[in-house]
C-alpha cells in the first residue's frame, strides 16, 4: 500500500483544500451531475444520466460561476462519459457510444451518429466511461454484470479500444472488475483507471485500486483479487494457481473507498510540484459499511507512482455526508472541476496564493 503523504489544510466551507487553493461552487441543482469534459473553448460539459442529459454550464465574464445551463444533448440512455475530439462530442450511453457534429459557438450538438454498437448495457455496473487516447483510439471502461461470476461477454470487466469511428473493436484489458476513470498520462502516454472490487457478503471486501493498465494485460476479476501486494483467489473459484498469470494493480486503496474519475494535472495554475501529478475521486462507501473514500486523493510520480495521499477531505463528517465526488476534469485556465451527485453540485478548486 501506498504511503499517505501529510496533509496541509485551509477549509472552504465544509470540505478542505491545501492551504493556497480555495474551493467554491460552480453549479448545482443539476439533476444529479456525473461525468465532466471540457469543449474545445473551456466550457464546462456534464451528463445528467437519470434525467438523460448532456449540459453546458458557460462562465460567461470568468465569474467563477456557471452563468447558466444549458442542455445540448436529450432522451438519452444513462449518459456518462463524454469526449470531445475532431470536431465531434461523444457521448457513452449505457450500451452504445454516440457522437455529434458539436458547435462550440452556439453550444449545439447535431447529426447523430451511433459509433458503437450493442455495448452490454445496464445490468450490475451500468456506467460506460470513455477517452481518447495518444494513439487516436477510442477507450471504453465497462464493469462485470455482477460481483463475482463468469462473464459471457469478453467486454464485461475491461476496457475495450476502438478507431475513433467505432470500428476495429479489441478488448485492450481484462480482469477489471469495475473500472471507471479514464486517463492517460501526459508524458508517457500510458492508461490509468480506477476500479472498484468485489463485495463480501458480511460486508467486508479487498482493497479498490488505481492503476496503470497495459495492453494484453488481466488483473485478477472473477478468479483472483490484490491485497498487500499479492494476489490472492477467490473462494467462490479456489485455484490459486491462476492467479500467477494476473497483473498486480499500482496502487491499492481502502476497501469500499470506491474511486471514480481521475485527471492527471497539465496545467499552469497550481504550483510545479503538482504538474503531472494524478488526482483521483473517491466517491466513498456506500450506506451499512464502514466510512471509506469520501476524499479526492493525489498520487504523485518520480518515473513510477511512488505516493498517494489525500487532497481534499471533510466530504463525509461522522454519519454526515457533504458530498460524493464522481469526476475531475482539467478548466482551460488550470482549474480543477470535481462533480459530487450527492449534493448535485460541480465544486471549482483554484490555487490563489500567487
């Protein structure tokens, strides 16, 4: 496990920062906001799956706030992940990805295109995250139908990469019991996503994790899940020998502490220490269990990822929950954006000590 770094707080409102940085919100009242992207001109983008929506939320004047919301995209089916690139929005539904000719001016999305296919929707995980990566590809995060069984679709419990017009379909991970966050790390290229593991059912479970995904690789789900370090199998399976062939996750996290979302920091606004580093959403243990998660953590790399520690907390005080986050996107002025669908807002953090 990885060590936790120290933690220097300065609090805005009820959930804590880094002294230097200040947090504020950006929207709310959304719907139940989830995914994040950004366009081409630096407007904010959210997906509001229960209500099947893609917004747009202007800072018209750089006020720090969304001047208002605007929908582009309807009648979807649990919209989540979305992407810009080429000129088009994509968006992944629950069993398809879509794309549309997008005009930044007017913030309208038309000519709608099914780029792909059939995916398998809804069922125990029904998010479908997606992102573009160096190489042009299209990247599709989809979870296991279950907690622990045999899958009959090889795209359950991976991530699958396409052409950016959906054709080529290759299953690029497997053994990725639920993976979420999509994000490519800026100076190698390499993929890193979050997954959530299994459930025991007393309650308990082994470690989530974030981690670098390699092609060609499989990461334990059903057979086999990491604790400490070493892979250990399943009793619902019982053969350990499987799991010599399985790939050890990075970096391993709290049971139940369920990691979404994650962006890697290429801007210019917070200070050099934080470039290049990865933060990740913890959108926090779900009501019945212990408190996990709840936080916005920060790995930091020296070639490999060498530490991971906490960010922003105050999340959840006691039995209290603030907030949940889900996702993080990158602002064009160096921004970080986080939604949280508990609160159903989308918080701004800046660093101000310049």
């Amino acid at each position: 496990m990885a060590v936790l770094l120290g933690f220097g707080a300065a609090e805005a409102g009820e959930i804590t920062v880094p002294a230097g940085f200040r947090v504020s919100v950006f929207a709310e009242n959304l719907g139940g906001v989830r995914g994040l992207a950004v366009d081409p001109e630096g407007v904010v983008f959210a997906s509001i799956p229960s209500r099947g929506r893609v917004v747009a939320l202007p800072d018209r004047g750089d006020s720090g706030r969304a001047a208002d919301t605007v929908t582009v995209v309807q009648d979807l089916d649990l919209p989540h992940g979305l992407a810009f690139r080429g000129g088009y929005l994509y968006v992944a539904e629950t069993g398809r990805v879509v794309r549309y000719r997008y005009r930044a001016p007017t913030l309208t999305a038309a000519e709608r295109t099914v780029v792909v296919r059939a995916l398998p929707r809804g069922a125990h995980h029904w998010t479908r995250s997606i992102a573009f990566g160096p190489d042009d590809k299209l990247y599709v995060a989809v979870g296991s139908s279950c907690d622990v069984c045999r899958e009959a679709d090889p795209r359950r419990a991976a991530i699958v990469r396409y052409n950016a017009d959906g054709s080529g379909e290759q299953v690029f991970a497997t053994g990725l019991r639920n993976p979420v966050g999509l994000a490519f790390h800026p100076t190698t290229g390499t993929l890193w996503s979050t997954v959530n593991e299994r459930d025991w059912p007393g309650g308990g479970a082994p470690p989530d994790y974030v981690t670098e995904v390699r092609h060609g690789a499989a990461y334990g789900w059903p057979r086999c899940f990491a604790q400490w370090r070493v892979f250990v199998a399943d009793p619902t399976f019982a053969d350990a020998s499987r799991c010599l062939a399985m790939t050890l996750p990075t970096l391993e996290l709290p049971p139940h502490a369920a990691p979404l979302g994650l962006v890697f920091y290429a801007g210019r606004q917070f200070p050099s220490e934080y470039v290049d580093n990865l933060f990740v959403a913890l959108h926090g243990s779900r009501a019945g269990l212990p408190a996990a998660g709840y936080a916005i953590v920060r790995v930091r790399f020296d070639g490999d990822a060498v530490s991971i520690g906490e960010f922003s907390r105050g999340w959840r005080q006691g039995d209290r929950v603030i907030g949940r986050p889900v996702d993080l996107v990158l602002g064009r002025d160096g921004s970080l954006y986080v939604s949280d669908d508990h609160a159903d807002r989308i918080y701004r953090v800046r660093y101000t000590a310049r």
